[in-house]
C-alpha cells in the first residue's frame, strides 16, 4: 500500500478523535472505568482498521 492521502489522515485523525471520545464516555458508563475504556477503545480500533483496509481495497479495485 501506498502512502495515505491527505483525505485519509483526516479521516483517521477524525476516526481516532471518534474512538477516544467513546471510549471516554463508556469507561464513565462502567462500573469499572479503565475496563471499559479498554474495551472500547480497541473494539472502535479495529473498527477504524478493518474500515480503512476495506476503503483501500475498494479504491483500488476500482482504479484498475
């Protein structure tokens, strides 16, 4: 894969923003603080990867 674009650091940067904040708000939902930012916060992380891993495949199925 090539270098990411300017559109895709935003978006990450967006997405990470996204992902801290959810993990913010649902370790204050726990019972448990850390335990519930843990979990979220890697839940939303593999979110992000697997979505800009499917973004790439799909922009370069579509370039060729």
């Amino acid at each position: 894969m090539e270098n990411l674009s300017a559109s895709e650091k935003n978006g990450l940067r967006g997405g990470l923003l996204i992902t801290v904040m959810a993990a913010f708000i649902a370790g204050i939902a726990s019972e448990n603080f850390v335990t519930g930012f843990v979990i979220t916060a890697v839940v939303c992380g593999v979110a992000l990867l697997a979505a800009t891993v499917l973004a790439r495949i799909v922009i370069s199925r579509r370039n060729r």
